[in-house]
C-alpha cells in the first residue's frame, strides 16, 4: 500500500501510525512545504507535486483547514482516492461545484471523522435507526480546553486559534455536528450563536451553540475551548426514559443510573486504526466508501458555518 500525506501533523501521524498498523511494509511520503523541516522516520518527503511517484494507492490530506480544498482538487485531477480530514473546508465557496464533480465522476473521496467507528455511537445510530423512539429532546456538550491540546506548542500560534486559518470551535468539535447529523438525520432549521470571549484571548470562536430543529424535538449542540476539565456527552430525553452517553469513557447510563451500553476498554483513540481499516478496505475491494461521503458532509458543514 502506497500512501501520500499533504500536511503531516499530529492527526496525519495517527493516520500513518493506524496505516502501518496494518500494512507494516506501507510506502508513505509526505508532501512538505519547508525543504528544512525536520525529517519524518519510515516517511519519503516530496517538496512539490512533479515530484509524486508514478503509483499512489490513496492521499490523507490533513492540513489546516483552509487549504483543504487546493490540494483535494489536484488529487481529483489526478484520479486518486482521497482520505480528507474533516471539515472539508472553512467556507462554503466552491464547494457545490466540487460536490457535483465528485458525483459526476464517481470519485473515491471520504471525509474521515472518526467518532463515528466509536461503539458507544455506532450502538446509538443502530438503536435510534431500528426502535425509532420517541423522543423529546437531545442536548450534546463538548468542552475541552485548547492551550492543553498541543503540548511544547504556544496554542495561539496554532491554526485552531486563527479564524484566518480555518481555526475555531464550531470546526475543531465538528464531530459533533456531523455525529448528531448521522444518527438524527438533518434537521428541518438550524439557529446558531458563535462567540470569542472567553480569557483565552483568541480571534477565532471559542464557543459555538447550535439549535436545530426537528419535527418532535430539538436538539442543541454546545461546543467550547475552554472548559480545563474535558467533557463530551449525549443526553436523550425520551418520552419515559432518560440516557446520558458518556463519549469519552464509552458508556451510556438511564435516568436511574443502570447501564444501558458499556465498552469502556475502546478508546478514541483506536478509532484511528478502524477508521484506516474501512478506508483501505474500500480501496482493496474497489468500492466507494459510503460511510461518510463528501455531499452529506458538506450538508453539515453549511449548518456549521450558517
């Protein structure tokens, strides 16, 4: 297997870790941008485009999320499937006419936004898909605090702090937004609030609130960088019940404190390797991934910058 990273941060090293993981004698090069940046070991850096090998099997591109869009349609040009961080990109433009030419040329293009490999939601998704409960009201909550995010790494300079680079909460915490569109279907409206003024002093939103509106219930969606104790949870109100789904230990608890779901030894963090393994799987069996395609992304994040 023959892999070309464009960005190769901290997500692209989890991505390349999750490829070797499973390929061990994997080909990967990096398309860099500084001839000076240090060297990646078991990775072949490339400095421009003419330079790519005859041969690529797929592309990750992981960059910030301003750029996103530059290097996927090179990548179309040149045929080659793409794994493409989520968001797809930090503003809506050109981003219909992209979505057509990925369908009109059936295009091998998956947004990776790996909570969805989660157990805990993937139990949800098949609950909510198969009982189809009544319910009264969803409320999801993701804080966590940035300047811990990126250790040794002053979080200001950082493109998550930096509206101009595609940074802020309401793209950061898409998971959030793109999960409650996966299990809960997309809502009939959407009203937001994005605010920047916490203590954190950053030009990009460090708070994001979404209402969305179904036909029987609303659910909001509450995202911020600066909350010092993380906290990711899904609280469902059903008409008898009530179940708080804890995203970070992986359990999912009733109104009366019994265990609905548990898989606490799965961690986010080996969502990297299934998410890889679908991915690769799709390319091996010549199939399109259907998981999460580029036009039901892009129907979340018109949504996420509404």
């Amino acid at each position: 297997m023959t892999a070309l990273f464009i960005g190769f941060g901290s997500i692209a090293r989890k991505h390349a870790g999750s490829l070797m993981n499973i390929y061990p004698d994997a080909v990967m090069y990096a398309l860099r941008s500084k001839r000076d940046a240090p060297a990646i070991p078991g990775v072949t850096s490339i400095y421009e485009w003419s330079d790519l090998p005859l041969h690529i099997d797929f592309a990750v591109i992981a960059t910030p999320t301003f750029l996103h869009t530059t290097a996927l349609k090179i990548l179309l040009g040149k045929k080659i499937p793409v794994m493409l961080e989520k968001p797809i990109a930090d503003s809506l433009d050109g981003l219909d006419m992209i979505s057509e030419q990925i369908i009109a040329e059936n295009a091998f293009v998956y947004i990776a936004c790996n909570l969805r490999f989660l157990p805990v939601l993937q139990f949800l998704k098949k609950f909510i898909g198969e009982n189809n409960p009544v319910i009264n009201e969803v409320n999801i909550y993701a804080g966590s605090f940035l300047p811990g995010w990126r250790p040794g790494i002053d979080f200001r300079k950082n493109y998550s702090a930096n509206a101009e680079m595609g940074g802020g909460v309401h793209l950061d915490l898409f998971h959030e937004l793109d999960y409650t569109h996966w299990i809960f279907g997309l809502p009939r409206q959407s009203q937001v609030l994005k605010r920047n003024v916490s203590s954190l002093n950053i030009n990009a939103m460090d708070c994001a609130l979404y209402l969305w509106e179904y036909k029987n219930f609303t659910a909001t969606i509450k995202l911020n960088y600066y909350r010092p104790v993380a906290k990711r949870n899904i609280e469902i109100v059903f008409e008898d019940d009530i179940w708080d789904a804890d995203i970070l230990t992986g359990e999912i608890k009733n109104s009366r404190g019994e265990i609905i779901f548990s898989d606490t030894q799965y961690k986010i963090a080996d969502t990297y390797f299934d998410q890889m393994k679908y991915f690769t799987d799709c390319i091996n069996d010549n199939r399109k991934p259907v998981l999460n395609t580029f036009d039901k992304s892009l129907e979340t994040l018109k949504l996420c910058l509404s």
